[in-house]
C-alpha cells in the first residue's frame, strides 16, 4: 500500500529556502515545485497566486513543466490555458511548440490547431516559426512529425500556401517528410493562387524524395498543367497514375476533360470519356455537364443535345448550368422546339435553366410566333422553383402587343399587379405602341394616364408611339400637342418622333410645315434617317413637285444615307402621275445600271403609268423585262394591269392574265375580283361580270357587300330591278348586310326613272334603320332636281341637316346648277353663301356652275371674283372655268353692240 506523500503548501517562503540546500539549481526546485503543483490536487488559483511564483514565473519554467507533462497533454493544455486566462502570461514560441507537438502526438489535433491560430498571429516568419517547431521536436524527442504536417496544412487554411511551402522544403531539407495528404493541400493551395508551375516543381521535388503520389496530387498536377495548357504532359502524367498502381479516381479524368473542353478541345475530351469504361471508371454527373457545357462553348449544340439525353438516361440530374447552356444554345441557332422540348424533359427532375435564359427563350418562342408554346413555358415555371420577374412579363405582353392580341396582354399586366410585381415603363410602352398602331387611341391615352398615376414617365418612345398613331388617325391637333407636352418636360424628340410628325403632315398635304419641321430636327441636332426622306420625298411626289423630291434624293445620298425601293417608289409613281412615264422609265433603266435592285413595288408605280396613259403594250414589256430580271410580278402587279386592261374592255387579256396569275400560284383576292366584276356591270357586260362571280366563288372568295353591290348597281343601271332585287335577298341570305351604297343603287335607279314617291319611301326606311347618309340625300336631291321641283330639292337639304348629316359640296352645287340653269341668280349665291358658312369648301365644279349662272345672266364682274376667289383658296380652274367666262364677255361684248 502506497502512502500518498505530504506537499507542503508554497505559500511558506521558507519551504524553497529549505529545498535549495538539497537542490543542484534552484531553477530546477522551481520547475520542480510548480510540477507538483499543476499533477496535485490543490487550487491553481490559490497556489499560482503567491508573489514569490509570479514574481519568478517566467517562459522558461513553463517551457520545462510542459515537458514534465508531456504524458498528459491535456494537463499540459490546462496549465498553459490557465496561466493565458487568469495571469495573462506571455507564453514562448517555444512552450506553443511544445504542446502543438504533445496535442498532435495525443491525437488532440482540435486544440492543437486552436493553438497553431494564436501562434500564427504573432506574425512570425515561417523560417523562425519552423526552428522552433523542430527545436521542440527534437528536444522532446516525440514519437511524430505530424505537428510539422499541421503547421503546413493551417498556413494552407489561412491562405499562406507560399509559406507552407516553405516549411515542406525546410523538413524536406531536415530529412523529416509531410504526408501525401498534406501535400496534396499544398498543390490545391498553389493551384488556388495560380501558382501552377510552382505545384508542378513540388510535384516533381515529391517524386524526388521517394514518395508516392495518390490520387489527389496527380488530379492537382493534372489541373496545373491544364491550366498551361500543357495537354501533352497531362497525359503522361495519367498513364503515370495509372501505371502506378494508386486508385483511380474519375475526378481527374473529369478534371482533364474540363482542362479539354476549357480549350474548345471538346471532341478530345469526349474521347476520354469512352474511354473510361476500359479503366474500370464511369462517367459522373460532373462529366457530362462539362462535356455538355463543351459541347456548347463549340457550338456543337447537336451533339451537346445527345450527350444531355445520354446522361438523362444513366439517371443523372443535369446541373442548371448545363440546361441552361444548351437551351440558350438551342434557342440562338433558331432550334426553338428542341429548346423547348429540352426544358420538358428536365422538368421531371426538378431542374430548369435559370431564370435569365428561361426569360430568352420564352422572348424567342414570341418572335418566332409560338405564342401558345411561350404561355406553356410561362404557366409551368411555379413547378420548377422559377418565379416570372418584370422582365417576364414585360416580354409576353410586348409579344402579344405585336401580335395584335392586346386582350391577352391586357390579362398579364393585371396578372403582374396581382402577384405585386411592380409595372415598369416597359409593358406599358408595348401596349400603347401596340393600341396605337390598331388605331385604338382612346385606349393608349387612357393607359398613358395610368401609367402617370402609377408614378411612371414616359419616355421619348412611348410620346413617339402615341405621336404617330394620332398621325395616322389625322388628329394631327393631338399629335402636336403631346409634342409641346413631351419638349416642355425636358424629353428630347429623336428621329422616329419627327419622321412621325412630317408623315402626318405630308399624308394631311401640308408640305410647307412637313419642311419647317424637317429644318427644326437640324435645330434639334436629330439626324434624320432613310425613312425621314423616303417620307418626304413621297409626300412632295404626292404634291407633283418631283423637282424638291429628287433634290431630297441627292441630299440623302451626300450624307451617306443608302435609298432603297421605298425611295425609289415614290419617285417613279410622282413622274409617272405628272405625265411623265418615260422620264420615270428613264430613270428607272439609270437605277439598273447603277446596279440597283428594284422590286416589284417599282414596278407596279411604273405599270400604272403606263395603264393611266393607255399604252398597255409599254406596260407589258415592262413587265417581261421584270420578269426577266428576275422580279416576280405580285398581285399588285397584275391588278394594275388588269385595270388598265379593263379600261380597253379587253375581255380575252383579263382571262389570259387570270390564267397567267393562275400558274404563278396567285389567287385574285377579293378586292380585285370586285373591281372587275364592278367594271364590266359599269360597262353594261353583265355576262363578264357574272361570270367573273362564279369563279370567284369557286375558288373559294367569298363575295362582300361591295362585290354585291356593284352587281346590283349594273343590274339597276339596266333597269333589271327584278333581278337586282333577287340578288338583295340572296345577299341577306349570305349574312351580308346591305349598306348605304347598296340601296343608294335602287334610289339611283327610283330617281332616275322619274318615281321619286318609292324613291323617298325607301329614302324613309334608310332613315329608320340609320343608314342614310350624304349620297343618298344627294341622290334624292338630284332627283328632285332632274324633275324641276327645286323648291322640294332645297327641303330636302334643309331635312339632311336637321337629320345630323352633313351636305357636302355637291349637295349645294346640284341646286345651285338648278337655280342658276332657271337664271335666279339671287337663290343661287344666297346657297352659295349658306355653304361657305357651314365650312364645306366649293371644288372645281362647284364654282364653275356660279360662274356660268353669274355669266349667263350678265353679272360678268361676280364671275371674274368668283374666279379670283377659286384660285386663292388653291382650287385650279379648268377649260369649262374660262369657257364659261368667255362666253359671259363675249355675250356682254354682242349686248353692249346691239345697245350702240
């Protein structure tokens, strides 16, 4: 039985005086004592609290009771920890060294490496740092250098892989060798740092030394020699591996392949993919997303497609990236359905692109018109963790804004706000530009309006939108007062805006302002584009003044502008209108020999000239030179020629043309058809025209109430009032309601015969059902003039405007020709008068009937104003104008020689 032994308690300074004299060094008592004190049982605190010990407690002492207490390193731990906490004492670098070592050596490798930190925060250089490290190794002689292996593998942690390294050459140097496995982290911290020809020398300096590499140095010295490039010596390096004999791994392989494919070296890299199943290995799910990703950087979007279903079918989960690669690939090079399909076929596993590329590939489905198939990929993006964001929705209702459908659209935006998604200017943009170009202007005002009250600002485009869809509609007032708008809140027109407004104006006739504003985007610094010109030169073509058209041309053309056929179009058609076809040819034959592609739009304006003149020989080499050239000729091509063929009334080139247009695979459309049926019912060739009917019916057009009405009109014309109105019924019976024309057509054929009582029964019924309008009160009023009864004319007139329906000039001009026809010249001027107060602008024919009334009965100056006042107002008077007013002062010329 042991007695424990009596430790007499160091609070009594005699104690140490007695011990010295049994004692070779006091120093070795201390150490001796404070041993005791940290195995004993009694209180640190207490005992570590004597001045004598603090005051001589120094590194040193700590440095030899932590090797007395190497077989209890975590006694060791606790005396070190103590002295830290409670006295704040300064520990060596040595007495850290010493129990780094002593923790490792336990196994305690958490504590070791808690130590190994703090140590590392003194700022020591690894030089020093190692010295000390192997002093301590070498004075406790420990059982492992696996303390050295920590050190290298926490400078590796704390991102100091240069001094890692360091401290492996400074062991190697000592004899003493790191673990693969702390190597290895050394190689992965070079690679990290792009220190790539630094781990390939370490790897070279571990051979040299006898070790042998695993798997991960060779997959790190592979990755380093990827990152150079050097694909030879990767190789090697492989066959090295595995000819060595260390377990294979498929992450190097993986990592070769990704070095490959970083490379656009993708078919290399496939190659050892199919090659892996002869090593024993099998591709993973990291092989074939780099191999698809490859694929794609190759653009061999084909191939990727069949390497992601190859990977679908071994039961592997493509990454996101790799789905959304190939899908965004897919969709670039116009495979939209294989895009799609794609993304079905992953959903199964949970996986979808991301949220960007899903974004463009609902964009490419809207271009390429599978709206159905983008509101799919829409509707299923909840069950792939994806949410639709405003760039989402933005594109779906700018899509079906293009397409027309702005109901759908409208749908989104609300469905947008419910999901609390805010609106930006951008879906709002697309459904007033969308509402604007179907002339639904009241609707795209009202959604500018909502926009503003949702804090929005419209931006120069969305003004250009709503700009242009008021010119279109004529509302030229509005267009130019959202322009003042638009320039008073500071936001500058650009070139669209101005093309905008001077088309408005050219389409209005108002050229003198379509050039001031033309001259006000030079003021703007706006540079005017191809369209701006194409616009203006139409408009002054338009006009007939082709002098200022051709001008803009050879302006156009010294800024660097490239006309097209929209240019050139306009050009031929304005020379061609002024009567001058052969310049328009002229020019025509210049454009091709300057190499110059026209259409067949240029074409058609050179046709109708020709057709307008009569020379429908001209018009046909025309168009066997356009043929020739290799222009096929359009159904607006042959309807001209077949207008100028119908004003020959020559029947046997229509049905040649029809055959003609026939084997070109052309269909006339319906327009067309009715414009022949409509001339030769107006020529009285009722056979032609119905014969024109039943094959337009046999191809499948369907008459309209226009195609109707001219027949009934040429019936009507013909007295065949039976017949026309059999073909009424039959025209009810085809849901197409009669309109204005039609029954203007039986009033025509009522007044003209003289029954002007059904004339104004079926006037009445027009009445009730809504459907008079100016034509049919003009034909009433014609009638009531052919029989004489103006009095009853003029009531008519009277009751036309009291019905809210506007006369227009020719229902005062057919009373004002009757009254002046009678002589009461005095009726006639006080109508005349009554219509200029209304607005309605007198025409040619309007003023000539005053005139010949003012001639005739002698008021020859009256004439001679009304003829100052017709050319002022910028209304051309004609041969009939001065006919008149020379046989007015002819007349007053025989008067006065009678008279003398």
């Amino acid at each position: 039985m042991k007695f424990a032994r009596h430790r007499p308690h160091l609070t009594n300074p005699n104690f140490l005086r007695k011990q010295r004299t049994f004692c070779a060094s006091p120093d070795s008592q201390f150490v001796a004592c404070l041993t005791d004190i940290v195995r004993g049982n009694q209180s640190w605190r207490v005992a570590l609290n004597n001045s004598f010990i603090s005051q001589t407690l120094k590194p040193h002492h700590v440095e030899k009771v932590l090797i007395q207490t190497l077989d209890d390193s975590r006694l060791a731990l606790r005396f070190f920890n103590f002295l830290g906490l409670h006295k704040n004492f300064d520990h060596s670098t040595t007495s850290f060294c010493i129990l780094i070592h002593a923790l490792v050596q336990s196994n305690l490798y958490w504590p070791a490496s808690s130590l190994l930190q703090t140590l590392l925060l003194r700022g020591l250089n690894p030089e020093g740092l190692f010295e000390s490290f192997l002093d301590s190794y070498r004075k406790c002689n420990f059982s492992t250098t696996l303390g050295f292996d920590l050190l290298i593998q926490t400078y590796v942690q704390n991102r100091r892989e240069l001094d890692g390294l360091v401290v492996v050459r400074l062991m190697m140097d000592c004899g003493i060798l790191p673990q693969i496995r702390t190597l290895s982290g050394v190689l992965n911290g070079l690679i990290r740092i792009r220190q790539f020809r630094m781990a390939l020398h370490l790897f070279d300096e571990i051979v040299s030394s006898g070790l042998r590499p695993d798997v991960y140095v060779y997959t790190a010295v592979v990755r380093s020699l990827c990152e150079l490039k050097d694909f030879i010596r990767a190789r090697e390096v492989i066959g090295r591996m595995e000819s060595s004999g260390c377990d294979l791994s498929v992450a190097t392989y993986n990592v070769f392949i990704r070095g490959l494919c970083k490379n656009q070296r993708v078919w290399e890299a496939v190659e050892i993919k199919n090659l892996l199943s002869y090593k024993g290995l099998r591709a993973d799910v990291g092989t074939y997303c780099t191999l698809v990703l490859g694929l794609c950087k190759v653009e061999e979007f084909e191939a990727g497609e069949e390497m992601m279903n190859e990977m679908i079918e071994f039961g592997f989960v493509p990454s996101e990236a790799a789905v959304s690669n190939l899908v965004d690939g897919l969709r670039k090079k116009g495979n939209i359905g294989s895009a799609f399909d794609l993304v079905n076929k992953v959903k199964k596993f949970g996986v979808a692109p991301s949220l960007f590329v899903y974004n463009a590939l609902i964009n490419s489905m809207c271009k390429d018109g599978k709206l159905d198939e983008a509101e799919s990929l829409f509707n299923n993006m909840g069950h792939k963790g994806l949410f639709p964001n405003d760039v989402t929705y933005s594109i779906l209702i700018d899509s079906f804004c293009k397409r027309g459908k702005l109901d759908v659209a409208l749908h989104f935006l609300g469905k947008m706000t419910e999901v609390g998604i805010k609106a930006t200017v951008y879906p709002y943009s697309s459904l007033i530009s969308g509402h604007c170009k179907l002339g639904k202007l009241r609707a795209a005002k009202s959604l500018f309006d909502e926009m503003i009250a949702n804090g929005l600002k419209p931006n120069v485009v969305i003004y250009t939108s709503l700009i242009s869809g008021y010119c279109k509609e004529g509302e030229l007032h509005n267009a130019f007062r959202l322009y003042h708008e638009m320039t008073g809140k500071g936001i500058s027109p650009n070139t669209y805006t101005f093309t905008a407004l001077i088309s408005g104006l050219c389409r209005a006739n108002r050229m003198a302002e379509a050039n001031k504003l033309f001259g006000e985007m030079v003021e703007w610094n706006v540079i005017p584009n191809e369209v701006t010109y194409n616009v203006l030169i139409e408009g002054h073509c338009k006009e007939g003044n082709t002098v200022r058209a051709f001008e803009l041309l050879d302006e156009m053309v010294e800024k660097g502008l490239v006309p097209d056929t929209y240019t050139y179009r306009p050009l031929i058609s304005g020379l061609c209108s002024t009567g001058r076809v052969s310049e328009a040819r002229e020019f025509m034959n210049d454009l091709q020999g300057e190499h110059q592609k026209l259409n067949e739009m240029c074409f058609s304006a050179l046709l109708h000239g020709y057709c307008k003149e009569g020379r429908l020989d001209d018009a046909l080499d025309a168009c066997r030179e356009m043929l020739g050239r290799g222009v096929a000729m359009d159904l607006v091509c042959y309807s001209v020629l077949i207008y100028g063929i119908l004003r020959q009334q020559d029947r046997r080139s229509i049905i040649d043309l029809l055959k003609q247009m026939h084997d070109q695979g052309l269909r006339p459309d319906n327009v067309l058809y009715t414009t022949m049926i409509d001339a030769n019912a107006k020529a009285g060739n009722l056979k032609m025209a119905f014969g024109l009917w039943d094959i337009m019916v046999s191809e499948g057009c369907l008459p309209n109430v226009v195609t109707y009405t001219a027949l009934i009109n040429g019936l009507c014309k013909i007295g065949l009032m039976d017949k026309a109105e059999l073909l009424c019924r039959e025209m009810l019976a085809s849901n197409s309601l009669p309109n204005q024309n039609t029954y203007a057509c039986f009033l025509d054929y009522l007044t003209s015969e003289g029954n002007i009582e059904k004339a104004i029964q079926l006037h009445d019924v027009l009445l009730e059902g809504f459907l008079a309008n100016t034509v049919t009160y003009n034909i009433l009023i014609r009638g009531f003039c052919k029989l004489g009864r103006i009095q009853e004319a003029a009531e008519v007139l009277v009751n036309m405007i009291d019905s809210g329906i506007s006369p227009d000039c020719i229902s005062y001009s057919t009373i004002i020709y009757e009254y002046c026809r009678r002589g009461d010249l005095k009726e006639a001027i006080k109508l005349w008068e009554s219509m200029l107060n209304r607005g309605v602008n007198p025409d040619t024919v309007a003023y000539n009937f005053l005139i010949y009334g003012c001639c005739v009965t002698g008021e020859l100056t009256k004439a001679f104003e009304l003829r100052d006042d017709m050319m002022r107002r910028g209304v051309k008077p004609n041969r009939a104008t001065y006919n008149s007013l020379i046989h007015g002062t002819c007349l007053m010329s025989s008067v006065s020689s009678t008279a003398d």
